[in-house]
C-alpha cells in the first residue's frame, strides 16, 4: 500500500516537473538573433571549466499568456530562490520602455554593479569569466591575460554585442515585445547575486532568458 502510494506521489511530481515554464518553443527572429549572438559571445558549457559555477545561464521558460505573466514569472524565480537568505529581489517589467529606462539596460546596468558590502574584494562579476572577449584586431583573448580594469571593459563590450539585437532595433519594433528583468541579491554559502533578462515575443509569453551570476550563484 505503502510503495503504491510513493510510487503515485513520484508519477505525480514528475507530471508537475514536466509542466513547468522549461519548454523549448519556436524563437520569433528577435529570440533567434539573441540566441546567437549569445553563442557567439559566451563560452558553451563544454568548453568552461568544469570546477566552476554556470555564471552564465541561458533558459527557454513558457507561461501561460492568458494569465498574469507578471505574477507567472515572480512564482517561478520564488521557487528558484528557496534556500537562499532574504535579501532585495524584484521581478520588474519593462516592456515598452526605452533608452536608459529599457529593460536591457537595467539588465546591463545590475550585472556590471557590485555592491562592496555584499561582495568585498570582487571588482569583476563572475559571469565575465565565461564571455568571448577580443581585442581591437578580433583576436580571442583571456581573462587571465588581462588587467582586472580592462578584463572589466572588455567584457562590458562582449556584453553589449550580445545585446546588440535589441539596441540597435527601432524602438516601435519592440515596443510589443515582453521584457523583464529579475533581480536578487542576499546570502547562501557565502554572496550571492543574480541579474535576469526575459526576452519575449508579441502575442505570447515565451521568454528567452539571460540568467547571469554576479557574484557566487549555483
């Protein structure tokens, strides 16, 4: 009776797993440039050190689009963030919004912020040491080569060169396009913060998803 009734609690977890926001859907051309720009400018898992954390995430997450997207995504990174001590955290959306105020700059903005009293002595995020970075004839160059201010430099322009589908679109292109950015930042096993950017696509809640550690973050 006893074994039935695991087995039925472990069919049923699998099932609530199984329809969660992890889906692969079909990328609207705005998704499909960032996701290759995103693999031009990060290390694949496979070529990284193994000893080390993701640093750099890159999830695709569905959600119900007749439901409260907003609310959909808060419950979801609430569920990531279990384990983890109280600290800021936000789900803000920023579709629409343009310039400084746009949610990729807000995203570029709180992955280049260390705050010193969370992460004393760190100067460069720890995602940086996962980007493709280059130097001024296009010659791959690694971190390990470089000074810790021009380690940073370089890889704010590996960043921007990600972001550049979303940059250099007219803004009433994107005007309709969902955008998020999730932020937290507390304690687990020493600092921790994480800075997220959701990338949608119009009539829809799918989101491609930039997950980026800037300080520890499993």
């Amino acid at each position: 009776m006893w074994i039935k009734m695991i087995c039925l609690v472990f069919v049923l977890a699998v099932v609530v797993e199984a329809s969660g926001p992890e889906k692969k859907f079909s990328f609207s051309s705005l998704q499909r440039e960032l996701l290759q720009s995103h693999n031009k400018g990060v290390l694949p898992p496979e070529e990284r050190d193994k000893a080390e954390r993701h640093f750099f995430r890159l999830k695709t997450l569905s959600f119900d689009k007749h439901g409260d997207v907003h609310k959909q995504i808060e419950a979801y990174e609430q569920k990531n963030r279990l384990g983890y001590d109280e600290g800021p955290f936000y789900v803000h959306d920023e579709t629409g919004k343009e310039g400084k105020d746009s949610g990729w700059e807000k995203w570029f903005r709180e992955a280049f912020t260390i705050e010193p009293d969370w992460a004393n002595g760190l100067t460069v995020p720890y995602f940086c040491r996962v980007l493709t970075l280059s130097d001024e004839r296009g010659k791959t160059i690694h971190f390990e080569d470089l000074s810790r201010t021009d380690w940073r430099n370089r890889s704010k322009a590996a960043v921007r060169a990600i972001l550049q589908p979303l940059s250099a679109r007219p803004a009433n292109q994107l005007s309709k396009v969902p955008i998020y950015v999730v932020q937290y930042r507390g304690n687990s096993e020493g600092n921790c913060k994480f800075v997220k950017l959701y990338i949608g696509k119009e009539d829809a809640a799918d989101f491609l998803v930039f997950d980026v550690s800037v300080y520890d973050h499993f």
